[in-house]
C-alpha cells in the first residue's frame, strides 16, 4: 500500500508540474492611473535540457492570452546551462511576448550561478527584454518599477525608494524585503524563487524562512506576491501548490 501511494503521488506530482494555472488577482488604488492595467507576472521559468523551445513557446502563447499591458519575469529565466540554452533557442521566444508597455526582468539565484549574468541580459534585451538591476525604471508615465538584483549573489545593501506621487511595483527574486518594501510605501510586489516548497513536505520549511513563502497577502497596504513560479528546480514533481502564471488587474477605487 505504501509503494502504490507513493507512485501514486510521484504520478499525480509529474502532471500537476506540467500544468500551469493562472492566478487572478485585483487591486484597487486611490492613485491617479488612467484606467484598468493588467500586469502579468512569472517566475522561476528554469529554462534548460528539461525545459526548451516549445516549453517556451507555450508560456509565450499563455501570456499574451491575458493580453497583459506590462509583463514581469522574476527571475531564474534559465536553469544554469546557459550556452545550451542560448544554442537551443529557448530564450528568443520572449521575442514574440506581446504587452503595451513591455517586458521587464530581474535576476535570480540561477541566471548568475556561473557569472554576472551579462551574456543572458545582452541577449534578452535583443530580444525585447529590459532589466531593472538595482533601479528605478519608469514603465509609463504613471508606474514605475523598482527592480533588484538577485540577493545571494547582488548588492543586499542596495538602496531604493518608491516614485513620489508615482504607482510603485517593486520586484526582486528571492522574497527578502517585503516588510521593508511595504515600510517604504509601495503598491504591489513580486517575488518567486521558493516555489511553494515545490514537494509539500519542502513548504514546512520555506514557511519558516521567508516573511510570505506563498500565495497573496496585503502588508501595510502593499498588495504582495510570491509565486510558485511556472518552472521547476530538479525532479519535475510539484505535490504543493501548482506552477502558475499570475495576473493582477489594478483599477481605481470606487
């Protein structure tokens, strides 16, 4: 009983792995923004010899489903094998992604794992991606995005600070600054990198590390997010939460 449970479970892991979700989320501001804005937001895509071209293709064709005006990566865009990655084609997908106001990236953990990351970003911004490395960048004339490098191996001393009379995003990997980020006044967050624990068993422990491991909560009225990510790290098995796609429609309060 116990081996057929345990198959059981590997089997129903290995599909849930490969079938994303989307989760919709909204949110109301009193700021002055010129009408409804879909922001869409992935993480953890890990692409690599398990994940190529048409796993690419598919999350590109996910996205722009949404019809999304601003998309986020959050980081770990590529597994760790990068010149095979670059030789299989896998990032040159992003070139088809399809938003009004763009596509913005950070780093993570995997994207610098064998350097500073500058081969994967001269690529990515060839192919339509802007990084937002330690930085302001303003998306339009009302958002700006505050994004951060990876914090195992970035500056964690870094400052930075919301737009005055601005909508602020802030967006970093690895999710280590959102008491601080809400503190600082602002709007949404995103993060990714723990994927929920990925193995529930895995959750008991990313619960304890991190402020928020999971899922959608607002702090001192920051709307923040950390996705389980589209992605996967090692045996593709998720038994937690499952790999998604996030969107946030923000829209002015009544």
């Amino acid at each position: 009983m116990l081996f057929a449970g345990t198959v059981l479970l590997v089997a129903v892991g290995c599909w849930q792995a490969l079938h994303p979700v989307v989760r919709k989320l909204e949110y109301a501001t009193d700021k002055n923004i010129p009408g409804p804005y879909r922001i869409v937001f992935v993480s953890d895509l890990h692409f690599g010899g398990l994940f190529g071209t048409s796993y690419g293709e598919t999350l590109v064709r996910r996205i722009n489903e949404q019809k999304p005006d601003l998309v986020l990566l959050g980081g770990d865009m590529v597994d760790g094998d990068l010149p095979f990655v670059l030789q299989e084609g896998t990032l040159g997908t992003f070139r088809k992604l399809r938003s009004t106001d763009g596509v913005y990236a950070v780093f993570g953990n995997h994207d610098k794992r064998l350097g500073s990351g500058a081969v994967e970003r001269e690529f990515l911004e060839e192919e339509g991606v802007r990084f937002a490395v330690d930085e302001n960048r303003m998306v339009n004339p009302w958002l700006n995005l505050t994004g951060m490098d990876d914090y195992l191996f970035g500056n964690r001393r870094a400052d930075y600070h919301p737009e005055p009379g601005k909508f602020n995003v802030f967006m970093e990997h690895e999710p280590r600054r959102i008491p601080e980020a809400a503190g600082k006044g602002y709007d949404l967050y995103f993060a990714g990198h723990t994927h929920a624990g990925q193995m529930a068993p895995n959750r008991l422990i990313t619960r304890k590390m991190y402020f928020l491991d999971y899922g959608s909560e607002m702090v001192e009225g920051m709307l923040t997010t950390v996705s389980s990510g589209y992605g996967l790290w090692g045996v593709p098995v998720r038994t937690g939460p499952k790999p998604e796609i996030v969107v946030i429609d923000i829209k002015k309060a009544d």
